[in-house]
C-alpha cells in the first residue's frame, strides 16, 4: 500500500441543514396543525369532475411529463449497467476459416504447400473484479440513487402539471365571472339608457343625461370582447396542458369550482418534509449519490484486481472441429494488478471534483429544504389575507350595489342626476370584479400549500434520511426501493375551523351576492370568529347551447326599467 498516491487533505465541507434545527415561523405555528398531508388527488377537494378528468388527461397526454418518465427509465437502465460491473463477465470468441496454403513462403514450401484446410480456433475468457475496496459497489449505489433522485424529479413534475392544470382552471372560472360582470354591467347601462330616452321624451330629462348614459356603452363592450377572448385562450391552454391540440378545449363547459377547506398544516412540519416534497426528496438522493462518489474516488487510489482465466483451442488441418480436440487446447488463469503509482495528480484532482460535488449537492439540499418552509409560510400568510380580503369583498359589494340601487331610484324619480348612478355603477363594478379575483386568488393559494406540503407524496421506507450515506460511510438504503412517484392517497383528517370560511365559485343568484343572511344565534360566530363572506357568483349572464356567453348591445326604445337583479343570472347551470 505505501505505493498507493496519496489523498492529501481533500475532503468535503458542507453539512446537511437538520430539519429541527429550522424555525417554521409564526405563521406556520399559528396555523391549524391537526390536519394529515395532502392525499395523492388533492385537487378532488374541489368538487368538479370536468377538473378530476382534465387532470387525467393530462398526467395521460402531456409531453413533458412524458419526458420526465423517459428520464426515469434512462436513469434506470444506467443503473443497471452499473450494477453489471459488480458480476463477473464472460465472453468467447470463434473464428473458423477455409484457407489455401501456397506453394512457397518466404522460406521455402511448408508442409502444408497447394493444400487446404480448416483454420479454426475458439476461446472462453472469464473476467472478474475483486471489489476490494467497494468502488463497484458504490459505483452501482450511486447510478441507483441517481435512478432514484431522476424518480423524485418526475414526481415533481407531476406535482407542477397537477398544479399548472388547477391553476388554468381557476383562470377559467374567473373569467367566465368576469364575463358575466361585464354582461350585467353592459345590461344595466341599456337600461339606464332607455330610462334617460324616457325621461327625455317626458320632458324632464336632459340631452347631457342621455349622453352621459350611451358614453361608457363601447368600454362596457370592449370589456365582454377581452373576457370573452380570455376564456377562449384558456381552453388552448387547457388543451395544452393535456397534450391536445386547440380544438379539444372547446369541449369545456363553464367550470363549477367549490372548495370547504381550512388552512391546515400537518403536525409533523418540519420534520417529515425530507420525505414528503418530491424536491427535497430528489435533492437528498442526489446528495447520496455524491457520497457514492467520494467514495468512488477514493477506491482509485487503491489497487486494482483482476482474476482473469482463459480456455480454448487452436487447429488447422483437414478436420473442421480439430481445434475441438483436447491435444490442441490450452487454457491460462491468474490474478492481474494494477497499481498507481504516479498519475500527476490525476486521482487527488478527481477526489476534489467528487467532494466539490457533495458539497455542491448538500448546499441545493439546504436551500430547496429552506425555500419548502417559505413555500409554506408564504401560502399560509397569503391564505390568512385573502379570508380576510374575501369578507371585505364581499361586504364591498353588498354597500356598491346599495348605493347603486339608491341612485339609480333617485334617478327614476328625478331626485338625483345621473353623475351620481354612473359614480355608483363604476363602484360597483370595480367591487364585483375585485371580489371575483380574490375568489380565485384564495383557490389557486390552495393549490400552492397542497404542492407546497408534497402534493400526496409519501414517505417510502427507503427516502434518505440523515446520516444515511455520508463520505467514506456509505449506509445507502436498499437497493431496488425508491421514492418513484408511486404514491398512495394519505387519509387526511378533517380539520374543522371557525374561523375559517368555504370557497365557492359555484353560481349564485344575484339575490345571493347583494347580502347574505344574518345568522341565527345559535350559529352566528363569535367575535373572534368572522362571519363566512357569501361566495362569488360563477355563472353566464346569458349564454348559449354550446356555453358561450351572448351579448345584448341593442337599446329597445321605450323599455321599460328592470330591476338590476333581474333574472339575469341563472341560480343554477
């Protein structure tokens, strides 16, 4: 061994952050922490089967994801041929030819001269690497925990597309909101502006008032043409997501989003995550497999052995199978070594690369286990502030459309002029929209806290864990298991919340959205307890067989004022 090159001092650096030791914030400890983790088919608490089906066709039918999957199996393949190097290799070789000797060589005529034969020879070698210092085992560990790592990365793409499809979706119904608010807000100035014809030809309106109606008319137009392009475009990206050309978004009906879920936070936070996020899942594989290589690294500075052994025969003459014959076989075995020596730093200078790896490895560990705990923090404080926004959303219609209302009446009447209805009707459209936007805002949080706690994915027995596999120590898990993104639903405990209230896109009358009942006193909350908001209305003001939104831009002379809340709005779609 003292020919063996020397190490020198190379080692690794870095240390593993301890899950433990990482403060989750106030945000996440004041959050409700009786809940399980999410379940594999997280995105079924939203209550719509045209989303459970998208979704489907999507983890089906998305390319990228697709390409993921092929990585796994290229990863794997690797694996296996690493794992090759560990059993012994055995090979042969035949040749056999018909050969005619010459009258004369160099030399003279031989024995053989103007005669022809069988050429024939064949060999069986046997190789085998005594493993001595483990380098092809590691070598075979570190392709498996790549293997594994590649398996985590393409749950986390599933994880992304589940949440990227959710997301569109959520984009879908607001839009489709959207649309409806500007169709109501169209409707209503109509007959703001048959209300001022009336009062002019009454003699007690004006030119001005009439004007000042038919003015914002084409913006209230332009508004329905971009919402109504908006939906369109999310079908294609619906369509996308799926792997599906554009036209297969037109198979989408208006969306029916609903979602009675409190912010809860499992009990086990942080401990748990390192098995739970297929990111850090990855990343401490990934960590695994640059140990592996450390040590790889290490075992070439030490000899190499070989026990090589070799049969076979060699004939020529008349006979095809004379090489067969045991007076013309021979066979060899024995051990070969292979020492470096000098290799101009070659080896020292792999050592260092492999423990830079490690390092490098175990620094992305620690960040993407940092960025999973803000991940979380940051949808529960956004979750924590859009119950709020929603409540004041809400309360803000309710007070817009009671203005309106009270304008538009004194407008009727003659005992208002029309700057104040068209004050209030801007204020109120500014309070339906802003209501709308939260809505799906506090939808598409919840999607990012069910990615942001691992989407589903459970803890296999096998994850990594601390202290698993570090430099010089392997204590890799078993081999052939890993977290492949074959997950199992996880039984989710109900976690009620007072305080926290249901999200609902679902369609609302219109009724619905001016006020919501006062609550009796047996259910009424507390004053630590906030009353729910009641919940955005989703649904066509006036729509077609094939669930595109109509629009009505003709002024009727003479029409009569409707009531604002009109049957405009269907209860129910």
């Amino acid at each position: 061994m003292a020919g063996c090159a020397s190490m020198g001092n190379v080692a690794p650096q870095a240390t593993r952050v301890d899950p433990a030791t990482l403060d989750a914030g106030a945000a996440i400890r004041a959050a409700n922490r009786d809940a399980g983790w999410p379940s594999a088919d997280w995105w079924r608490a939203y209550g719509d089967p045209q989303l459970d089906g998208w979704i489907a066709a999507a983890q089906a039918g998305n390319p990228s994801l697709a390409a993921a999957q092929a990585r796994v199996r290229q990863a794997q393949a690797v694996a296996r041929i690493a794992h090759a190097d560990e059993l012994p290799q055995l090979d042969g070789e035949l040749a056999l030819q018909r050969k005619h000797w010459p009258d004369d060589y160099f030399y003279g005529p031989g024995t053989l001269a103007n005669t022809n034969s069988w050429n024939n020879s064949g060999t069986l070698n046997l190789s085998y690497h005594l493993d001595l210092w483990g380098k092809d085992k590691n070598n075979a560990e570190r392709a498996l925990d790549s293997a594994r790592a590649q398996a985590a990365d393409e749950r986390a793409a599933r994880l992304e597309l589940e949440v990227n499809v959710v997301r569109a979706y959520i984009d879908f119904a607001k839009n489709f909101a959207l649309l409806d608010i500007a169709q109501q807000t169209y409707d209503r100035q109509n007959e703001l502006i048959q209300l001022a014809q009336k009062r002019l030809r009454a003699g007690i309106g004006t030119q001005l008032e009439l004007s000042q109606a038919e003015s914002p008319l084409p913006d209230y137009s332009r508004q329905i043409d971009s919402y109504q392009e908006a939906v369109q475009l999310g079908r294609h990206q619906l369509a996308a997501l799926a792997g599906k050309g554009p036209g297969a978004g037109d198979t989408l009906t208006r969306p029916k989003l609903a979602l009675d879920t409190p912010a809860s936070l499992p009990s086990a936070l942080p401990a748990e995550l390192i098995g739970r996020r297929p990111d850090v899942v990855a990343a401490r594989w990934l960590v695994d497999a640059q140990a592996r290589g450390i040590d790889v690294a290490k075992a070439q500075f030490y000899p190499n052995v070989d026990l090589l052994a070799s049969l076979g025969g060699f004939g020529v003459g008349s006979a095809f199978a004379g090489f067969l014959r045991s007076m013309n076989g021979g066979w060899s075995a024995g051990p070969a070594i292979t020492l470096p020596i000098f290799e101009g730093g070659r080896l020292r200078a792999q050592l260092g690369a492999a423990s830079a790896g490690y390092d490098e490895a175990v620094d992305q560990y620690n960040q993407t286990l940092v960025s999973a705990l803000k991940d979380i923090a940051d949808d529960v404080v956004r979750i924590r502030s859009l119950d709020t926004q929603r409540e004041d959303a809400a309360r803000s219609v309710a007070l817009t459309r009671r203005t309106f209302d009270l304008s538009h009446q004194g407008f009727k009447r003659g005992l208002t002029d029309y700057v104040n209805v068209l004050v209030a009707q801007s204020q109120l459209l500014r309070a339906q929209e802003s209501q709308t936007r939260v809505e799906a805002e506090r939808l598409a949080a919840h999607a990012s806290l069910m990615a942001a706690l691992g989407g589903g994915l459970e803890a296999p027995e096998d994850a990594p864990r601390d202290g698993a596999a570090a430099p010089g120590k392997a204590g890799t898990p078993a081999a052939g298991a890993s977290p492949n993104g074959a997950t199992q639903p996880a039984p989710a405990k109900a976690a009620a919340s007072a305080s926290a209230a249901p999200i609902s896109l679902l369609p609302r009358t219109a009724s619905d959205a001016l006020a919501s009942p006062a609550p009796s006193a047996a259910a009424r909350p507390s004053a630590a307890s906030p009353a729910p908001a009641p919940a955005v209305k989703l649904t066509r003001a006036a729509t077609s067989e094939s669930g595109r939104p109509t629009r009505r831009r003709q002024v009727a002379a003479g029409a009569a004022l409707a009531d604002t809340d009109r049957a405009a709005v269907p209860a129910a779609e």
